[in-house]
C-alpha cells in the first residue's frame, strides 16, 4: 500500500489568543492547510494565551512526546475569591479578606509547592469518569470523587504582588492544573484564590518569543514559512546520530549497538528516551537508552 503522503509534516508554534478553546485553533488551521491531520498537544483553556503546539501530518506521531514535556506558564492569581472551576470564568462561591501577605509569606507557600506534590483535578476539567467528561458532569450539577495525581513543581518564582493579585511563574510537569494549584494555595495563604490570568511560556523547546499569532496564518504560505521539522520539535530531547549501517539497523527494528552511533548530543541516563537521528539531521525515531551517555 502507498504511503499516504500530506500537504505539511511538522510543528506549528501558536500564540493562542484568549477566547478560543484549543479545538478552535486547530480547526482554524486545518482550514486553512486544507488537511485533517492536525492536533494540539496538551489543552490550553479559553481564558489562556500563550504556547500552543500544532503537530500537522506525519508530525502528529509525535504529539504523546510533545505533551510529555515539561511546561512553563506566566500566572496571575487573584486572592480573596474562591469559584468552582478555581478560575475567574465561574461562579464565586466565597469571598474572604485578603491579609497583608508579604513576600516572605507568599514563598513560604511556595515551598510547600515545589517538588513532588499530589494534586486532585478540578470537576471543570477534560478528565473521564465512568465514560464521562468531569465538566460534562459539572454541566450538570454533578460533582464525584476524584483520584489525586502525582505533579512535579520544578519551579515557583515570584514576579509581582499588587494584592489581591499576585503574579508568578511556574515551570511544571504534564497534567499539572494551574487552576487547582492557585487555588490550593490561595486556602494555604488562608484566604481563598482562583487563577485571573494564564499565559504558557514554553512547552517543551517552544517558547513564546518563536510563537506566531494565530490571525497572522492567512493561508498555506503562512504556515510552510512557520513550520518546524519533526526533529526540531523534539531538539530538547537528546539525541544520537547514525551513519547508513545504524539507519539499516533502525529501519529492520534492531537495537543500536555503540559503534553504529556516530555522535551523541546531550546528556542521558540509562531508560532515557533519546531522539535517533541520521547524519543529514532528519529524525529517524525515539528510542529507549540502554546504556548512558557516559557509557558510549
């Protein structure tokens, strides 16, 4: 059978727009790339703006690893108000003074936040129960028990406090919700919050400096000129190069034995993942490290 080719196979990096659900930029693109093949990687909610990757063809293979990857976002979080999606865009249900916090008050919190911490998804979120979405559920007055997830916290840091807002920065594992972690702070701080302002700064090797403005996409001109290569995309995974032998041997679905790797770029640990790439720079897959880096 012919391998289904696609118009474009790659990366788009988004600045998306507030307003607009992730579903509705990727709509907007397949329209105007004339294709279906196109997906986002990791749900920004409609009040968001910021870094919003959109694999096109074959680069939609890759999407599972996009999403992997860690997160930085910009966060403005409003004290003294509680609402049940924990964000500005529902309903107050409670309104609490706000206390004088001072700095030191708001990174005593922030430790208590950083490194491993479990986190319950909030009930207006896309995760299932029982075949159901949590904010169907919501819709309907309905609220149920929700298993915690393990997040990572790498980093909190401090930008501004204009009480009752406080703006920080957060740099996170995947499945981290934003919403939930301003409001879970705002009970640490004792007087309630909910999430007022979310921009994604980076996603993975995407930041926000290399986005383009959705409305600037007028047509497929505008998304060749923008289109970032498979292999780009992953550039914050590392990576080992092969000559034509390696390439043989990937392509037969074999391990890689040390002399077939031609160049290593970056550091990795035994069960890493790590890009496998030929020596033009063309990705030709992700693998699992059997040895470190150290041992090549």
């Amino acid at each position: 059978m012919k391998k289904k080719e696609f118009r474009f196979n790659g990366v788009l990096n988004i600045n998306k727009p507030a307003g607009m659900t992730s579903h509705d930029v990727v709509d907007y693109i397949r329209k105007i790339a004339k294709m279906r093949r196109v997906g986002h990687t990791g749900t920004l909610d409609p009040m968001a703006t910021g870094v919003l990757p959109l694999c096109l063809g074959q680069a939609t293979k890759i999407v599972q690893f996009l999403i992997a990857q860690d997160k930085e976002y910009i966060v403005e979080m409003k004290m003294g108000v509680v609402t049940d999606s924990q964000d500005m865009t529902g309903d107050i249900t409670g309104e609490f003074p706000v206390p004088p916090l001072t700095d030191a008050d708001i990174l005593h919190v922030f430790s208590q936040f950083t490194g491993e911490i479990w986190q319950t998804p909030p009930m207006v979120s896309a995760k299932h129960h029982k075949g159901q979405r949590l904010y169907e559920l919501a819709r309907k007055g309905v609220e149920v028990e929700r298993e915690p997830c393990k997040i990572f916290i790498h980093d909190l840091v401090l930008e501004s406090i204009d009480l009752p807002l406080i703006r920080f920065r957060v740099t996170c594992s995947k499945g981290t919700y934003i919403r939930t972690l301003c409001h879970d702070m705002g009970l640490a701080l004792q007087s309630g919050a909910c999430m007022s302002g979310l921009l994604r700064s980076r996603c993975g090797a995407f930041a926000i400096d290399g986005a383009v403005d959705l409305m600037t996409l007028q047509g497929p001109e505008d998304i060749e000129q923008h289109l970032c290569s498979l292999n780009d995309a992953l550039s914050s995974i590392p990576s080992v190069s092969v000559g034509t032998e390696g390439k043989a041997s990937i392509h037969c679905g074999r391990s890689l034995s040390g002399g077939l790797i031609t160049r290593r770029n970056g550091n990795f640990q035994s069960g890493a993942l790590v890009r496998v790439t030929a020596r033009d720079g063309s990705l030709l897959g992700l693998g699992q490290a059997l040895l470190g880096s150290d041992q090549l």
